[in-house]
C-alpha cells in the first residue's frame, strides 16, 4: 500500500484555512454595532412599516399631483410676502412678571424635559417625527425661553419665546382636539375587544397622558397667564412651522414609508383640500385664542373671527403689493 508523503507544516496550514475560512468580524463602524438599542429601534421602525403597508398602494407610492406642488409654491410665496408685515406687527410689550409665574416656567420646563427623555428612553427618536411630538418640543421651548428670560432677562431669550408662542399653542390643542375628537373614537369602533383593552391601557401611559392630554392645560395655563394679545406675527409663525413640518412629512418621511397621517398623502388631487383646512384650523384657534386673552384681560368679549379675517386679508393685501418690487 502506497504512503503519501507528509506535507510540509506551512502547506497543511494553509490548506485548512481555505477549506475552514475564519469567521468574517463585524466592521469596526458603530452604525453596524448590533446592540440591543439599534435592534429594538430597528425592529420598531419596521413594525410601523408593515402596518403602514395596510394603507392602498396608490395613497403610499406615485407620482404627486400638481395641485400639492400648487399648495406648497403658494403657502412658500404667501409667507415670504407677508414677512414684512409679520416682522413689523411683532410685540412690543415685554412678558408679565411674577414670582409664581417665573417658578410654573421653570417646573414646565424640567417637566417637559423629562417627558421627553422618557420618550427617547422607551420608543427611540422615531416618535419625535410625529405632530404630536413637535408641538411637545415646541411647548418645551417655549417654557424653556420663558424661563430664561424671566431669570436672566435676556432679549434673545424673549423674542424667541415670542415666535414659539402660538404655534405651541395651536399644535397642541389641535393635537389634543383630533385624538381625542376624532382618532381615539374611531380606533374603539374599528378594533375588537382585545385590541380595545390593549388600546385603552396604552391610553392611560403615562407619556400618552401627558402629550395626548396634560400638554392642554400646561400651554393654555402659560399662554393666558404670561402673553399679552396675538399680532399678525404669531399666525405667521405658526403658518411657518406648519409649512416646515409638511414640508419634512413628505420630503422625509413620506418617501421611506412612514405614512404616519396618510390623509397628508400628496397622490390625490384632494390633498389641496386637506392642507387647505389645516391652514383654517390655525386660524380657528387663532380667533379663540385671542378672545381668550382679551376676556382674561378684562376687556369684554370680541368678534375675534372678524378681527382675525381682516388681519389676514390686510396682511395678505400688504404682501402681495410687494409683488411688482420683487
């Protein structure tokens, strides 16, 4: 019987290197690190994505119709016009002063800090993307502002707290009115028993609680208390921020599967509508919110739509007469 001859040490190594590769390690890069935080975020963004597959394709992929572009080249064209009026009917009178205001500011402030730690702590940074989220920040810095003009008596910090004033205020009533208006009811008629109990349990969080409920009476308590009367410039910062937002939902979210409010979609000649409404609940609130604060300053009631409408039509007029010097 013939004997193969041994191989060398060096040819035995390597043959049992290609026939035994070495396990592949992992890229240094830390977005690669598969820990438990990546994974669970991971594996909630694609839970969301699979839920919004139940959505009808032609809401969720397709081109966008014209009329979108219309809505955001015009609303984009409206604000730049009108910058120069918000700009000159901006406050003149500083925020009301007090001990215990100074103290609500402060406690708001850390509150709403802490909410928001405790949403990134159990959901991630996902949820912040949500309306609902960015009028919480918004509300969180305008406690932030508040406070620390009325403690530093900074003017950066006032006019900051000034733009963020009423867009806080009518993103979170309109948060608060819709879900539980709209939303929360059609969840409990749509869904079986189970479900229902799941749903109400997830209600009662304590996250939920605050930013679905709690964040109306802390923004109205700090609006009545420390703003003096809307100007022209708050509807138009609240226009602002409305216009970013939808411009983020479908420049940023929409395309990567995120329908979080598939009524926003662009794919239907009926989003003119939707956004167009949207605009007049801004102006809605923005009547209520000023006969509230005029009937808290002691001045009687008002026809605060009256003064609303003709504030927007002298704005609108004034802007669009810059038109021939642009």
């Amino acid at each position: 019987k013939a004997v193969r001859p041994a191989l060398p040490h060096h040819m035995t190594q390597s043959c049992t290197q290609r026939s035994n590769p070495a396990p592949a390690t992992a890229p240094s890069d830390s977005k690669f690190d598969p820990s438990p935080k990546n994974a669970s975020e991971a594996a909630v963004s694609a839970r969301w994505l699979a839920f919004f597959e139940r959505y009808p394709k032609r809401l969720r992929i397709g081109p966008w119709s014209p009329l979108a572009y219309v809505f955001l080249i015009g609303v984009c064209g409206i604000l730049v016009f009108t910058a120069p009026i918000a700009i000159t009917s901006l406050p003149t009178e500083s925020l009301r002063e007090s001990g215990s205001l100074t103290a609500i500011r402060v406690v708001g402030a850390l509150h709403c800090y802490f909410v928001l730690y405790r949403m990134v702590v159990a959901s991630g940074w996902f949820p912040l993307a949500s309306y609902t989220m960015w009028s919480w920040t918004l509300l969180t810095l305008r406690f932030t502002f508040t406070s620390l003009f009325s403690l530093t008596g900074f003017r950066w910090a006032f006019w900051a707290s000034v733009a963020v004033r009423f867009p806080a205020l009518v993103g979170n009533v309109i948060t608060v009115t819709l879900w539980w208006a709209v939303i929360f009811p059609v969840i409990l008629a749509v869904v079986d028993s189970k479900k229902r109990a799941g749903f109400l349990q997830f209600n009662r969080s304590f996250l939920l609680v605050n930013v679905h409920l709690l964040n109306l009476p802390l923004v109205a308590t700090e609006f009545l208390w420390s703003s003096n009367a809307l100007t022209f410039s708050d509807l138009w910062a609240a226009f602002l921020v409305a216009f970013i937002y939808i411009s983020f939902y479908l420049a940023v979210l929409d395309p990567r599967g995120f329908h979080l409010y598939i009524i926003l979609t662009p794919r239907t000649h009926a989003c003119i509508l939707v956004y167009t409404l949207m605009l007049g609940l801004y102006c809605l609130v923005y009547a209520g919110a000023g006969a509230a604060l005029q009937q808290a300053a002691g001045t009687g009631p008002v026809n605060a739509w009256s003064d609303m409408t003709s504030t927007v039509s002298f704005a609108l007029t004034r802007g669009f007469s810059f038109l021939p010097l642009m």
